[in-house]
C-alpha cells in the first residue's frame, strides 16, 4: 500500500523532484533512524535523497520501503508531516514544493521527525 505518490503531487508540484521532494526527505530520515527497509542505505542518499527517491522508488512511497516501525509511525503521523512541510514552507515564504535539500531543511525535518517519533512511541 502506497503511503505517498509522487503523481498525486505532481500537477501541483509541475516536476518529478518538487513533487518526490518531501518523501524523500522522509525516507532519508527514515533509513538514518533504522526505519526504512534494509535497501535503502542512507549513505547512498548523500546529500540527494529527492535523486535516490526518483530513480529508487519511482516516485511512491510505499509501506514495503519502511520497516514495520517505520509503516506504523508513518501510517500514524504522515499527515502531521505534511502539515509541518506546509508550515516550514510558509516560515520560508515559499510554496511547500518550494523547499530545498539544503542541509538546514534535512536538519528541520530530522529533528520534527524524531520529535514527533518519540512522542508516538510514548503513546504506543
């Protein structure tokens, strides 16, 4: 079952990589937590990971790509993330498929991801 779809963002998006952006930010957080599927070496996301999203998982994000933590935390507060990529992108007065893969982007999303981790698993 698919978690996100690049082509469900893509019209709006109006490119593959601002459409794949945000869940390639998330599976690049995903892998470095141990929370994506074994394939999915963050080490060969490198500072790309909208790239390896495209060419690895042709654009959908799928519960096979995480592991069952991961489909379970995602599966629990995907939505919340999106919300928050929203949220960032208007403190940025960008479009939300504005963002970029600069490294202050992964670090914002690394630490809302592991925050909002810790506080699901609190309540698991």
């Amino acid at each position: 079952m698919s978690i996100d779809r690049g082509d469900a963002h893509l019209s709006d998006a109006g490119t593959w990589e601002r459409a794949c952006r945000h869940m390639a930010l998330f599976l690049f957080w995903a892998a470095e937590r141990g929370l994506a599927a074994k394939e999915h070496d963050p080490r060969k996301m490198g500072d790309r990971p909208t790239e390896y999203f495209i060419a690895q998982c042709d654009t959908k994000l799928w519960e096979e790509d995480l592991s069952d933590e991961g489909t379970a935390f995602a599966k629990a507060r995907y939505d919340a993330y999106l919300g928050e990529v929203e949220a960032y992108a208007a403190r940025l007065r960008v479009g939300a498929y504005d963002i970029s893969e600069a490294p202050t982007t992964t670090q914002h999303f690394f630490a809302w991801l592991d925050a909002a981790l810790a506080d699901w698993r609190r309540k698991s």
